[in-house]
C-alpha cells in the first residue's frame, strides 16, 4: 500500500507552516483525519498496519488508542485485528486517563496504537498508562511515523505503516517563523504554553 499517496488523495499531507502537539514547528502536517474519514479508505490503512502486528508476532487482546486523533484510527486496527477497542483521555489534570468504564484484565496483552508520532510523547504515555491499569504492553502500532529516530524511544515492539522523513524545528530555530510566516495549529490538542 502507498500510504504516501493515499495521503495525499485524501488531503491528508498538508504544506505550509505549523505548530505540531510537541510544541515544534514545521512545513508539512500529517492530518490522519482526512484518511479516516472515509471507511473503505480506513479499513485498508488498518488491514495493512494488522499485518504488520500479525507478521511480528504481536497477539494483543486490547489496543488502546489515545484521545482525540487514535480512536477511530485504533478502533480500525482492533476491528482489523479482531480485538476489543479501547482509548484513553486527557482528564482534568491533563494525564491520559481509562473512563468511560474502560479497564484491562490483569495481564491483559495491549496494542497502543497512534495515528501519527511525531516525538512518540502521547504513545509513551499510553503505554505508561495501560501499565499502571495491569496490562501487558505487547508494543505501539503507529500508522504514519515522522520521528527523527525511532529506535530506542519505546521499550516494546514498534511498528509504523509508513515513515516520513519530515524536518521539523524547536519555535526559536524554526526558519519559517524567521521569513516572517507565522505557524497555524491544525491538530485537535491545545498549543503549548510558551
């Protein structure tokens, strides 16, 4: 499957000059919401990651999906694995949290599973999360990567559909806030404060 090319037809690569989850700004935006918004559409991006879990030899009974942009996009892989959905959500205090009468069995193995990590900061939270719960991380299922460099990041299993080699800068080294453009926040969570 050309996940690139899927994006693109979707509208889901944007350019232009954005402020990502992280904080860092850059050219293009991976928006998995477009993608995702079409079922047939989402069923095969789902299908393609669920093989990929299938040939590591992952065996998850859950997959766990952060809040906002990973519950459709998990639910597709669980729907895709044969395996119940869950996700989490940011609570008052801003830690991802199991509502909703969500909750793992002891032992119970967990996918996590993103639609797109840019640093890999909400995936570890996850995983964090469905480890204090009494699950078993059995690794993190991403659709699109764009992380520098993936290796070392999570201590399980890691798994993307597709990598993007996207630069991206911290706010003061950004040479696009430098020409004068100012950078726009298209994902669903806050911007940073700072």
């Amino acid at each position: 499957m050309d996940v690139e090319a899927v994006l693109r037809g979707s509208g889901g690569l944007l350019q232009g000059h954005f402020l990502l989850s992280s904080g860092r700004h850059a050219d293009r935006y991976l928006q998995l919401a477009a993608p995702f918004q079409e079922p047939p559409v989402a069923a095969a991006l789902a299908a393609a990651l669920a093989e990929r879990v299938g040939a590591a030899g992952l065996r998850p009974r859950a997959v766990l999906g952060p809040a906002l942009g990973a519950i459709i996009p998990g639910y597709e892989l669980a729907r895709a694995l044969g395996v119940r959905s869950v996700f989490c959500e940011r609570g008052e205090d801003g830690a991802f949290a199991l509502r909703r009468g969500f909750a793992f069995a002891a032992g119970e193995p967990v996918l996590v599973c993103e639609n797109t990590q840019t640093t890999g900061g909400s995936a570890l939270e996850a995983v964090a999360l469905a480890r204090r719960a009494g699950a078993e991380v059995v690794g993190v299922a991403v659709y699109c990567d764009r992380i520098p460099v993936p290796a070392g990041v999570f201590d399980v299993p890691y798994l993307a559909l597709a990598r993007f080699a996207l630069p991206s800068w911290p706010a003061a080294d950004c040479p696009l806030c430098r020409a004068g453009s100012v950078a726009v926040k298209p994902g669903s969570r806050p911007q940073p404060e700072g």
